[in-house]
C-alpha cells in the first residue's frame, strides 16, 4: 500500500510517502501561517525524489485535528483534491492520537499536550497497549485548569513553543517535544488503516474543537 501522509495541523507542514509500511521520504517545514504556499512545493519534491508520480497512490492519511483552523482547512482541502483526482482513499488520523503513536514503544498509557493558542491547549490521553484507544478527550482547556487537573503520574508528549511555559510548569515526566509530523500520521494510519477510513469525503471537515469565530480588527489607537 502506497501512502502519502499530510500534516498542517499546527505551524508544521510536514508531507511523507510509505510504502508497506517503510517510509520511502519525508519533507517538513515550520512555516506559520504559510502552508498553503509550501504543501504543493513539499508534495511535488516528495514524488520527484521517489521517482514515481501521485498516480501510483492507493491511499491518502491527512491530520484532522483539532488544530490550526486555516492549517487543517489548507490540508484537507489539498487530501481530498489528490484523492478525487487520482481515484485513492481517504483517511482522517486524529492528530493528537498520532502524536500519542509516536511514543507507543515507551509507555501504555500517555497524554498528549498541543497549544491551541494564548493560554489554552489541547490535550487527550490514550492507552496505547494493547491497541490504540481514547481514555479522554480531546478537549480545548485552559493552562491553569490543565495543570490543576492532569496526573502527576502520566507521561507526557508535549507540542507547543518554549514561551508558553507549559512544559516547565508541568511535574509530569515528558517523553517527547515537538512531536508532529507526518511520519507519524503515515504510522497510525498504516497501523489501524479500517480505523479511520473515511466513507463520505465530501461531507468531512476539520475537527476542530471549538467553534471558529471572526473577530473585528479594532485599531487600538482609536478612543471611544
């Protein structure tokens, strides 16, 4: 099974291509708020150094979510073009389960931290042994309420940028920072492929978690 994997969920844009489960190539960037610039680009370069062309894919794995909300929009919009064109399956990889994928080797059960934005975060915990499963969430939280509730005890896999603090102000033992990637949305969905097919791709959006809203720009030098 040919797979190419699309992640945009955060200020990453990563794409990778398996084959039977080997990983043939990867290309990642952080560029915020630039991924529907560089996702063609990365794309285009996977296949020209693999040699072959998007037709020879069997399966397309796109980061669902929850995240960036322009980000997922830019990834699953790309996913289900490559799909409608080249006749190939879709799958949706929670992003936060793959995150918790990346470190199955090292733990059971493991909880996994993104930034949202400001003071808030996602955050879901997973059991990993024997098989992927959702202990809770994921939920959007507040720092305060996140660091009030979580476990001490539970690992942790954390992506978020230093100047958040979060990773300082946690007691929890943390396996890995700066843990998406395309690599692992390729793994989950070679791994548990029947899990996250998706049967109706016209009607898929972006799990987003939170309602999306707009907000007028007010100068904020303008009194009254």
């Amino acid at each position: 099974m040919r797979l190419l994997a699309i992640e945009t969920a955060t200020d990453i844009c990563s794409v990778a291509l398996y084959n039977e489960g080997q990983m043939l190539a990867e290309n990642t960037l952080t560029m915020p708020r630039l991924h529907a610039e560089a996702l063609p680009s990365l794309i285009e370069h996977l296949f020209l150094y693999d040699g072959q062309t998007v037709d020879s894919l069997d399966v397309i794995a796109v980061s669902i979510g929850p995240g960036s909300f322009t980000g997922l929009r830019i990834g699953l919009s790309t996913a289900k073009g490559l799909m409608y064109q080249h006749e190939t399956s879709l799958l949706a990889i929670p992003t936060l389960a793959a995150s918790a994928w990346s470190v199955r080797r090292t733990c059971d059960n493991v909880g996994v931290i993104h930034h949202s934005y400001r003071e808030h975060f996602f955050f879901a915990a997973y059991q990993l042994e024997p098989s992927l499963e959702t202990i809770t969430g994921p939920v959007r939280i507040a720092k305060s309420d996140l660091i009030t509730a979580l476990p001490t005890e539970l690992p942790l896999v954390i992506q978020a940028p230093a100047e958040t603090g979060i990773s300082v102000e946690l007691n929890n033992p943390v396996l890995s920072t700066n843990v998406v990637s395309a690599r692992a949305i390729a793994d989950l969905a070679h791994h548990q492929t029947e899990n996250w097919v998706v049967s109706e791709p016209l009607l898929l959006e972006p799990d987003y978690l939170h309602e999306y809203k707009a907000v007028k720009y007010q100068n904020p030098l303008q009194t009254g």
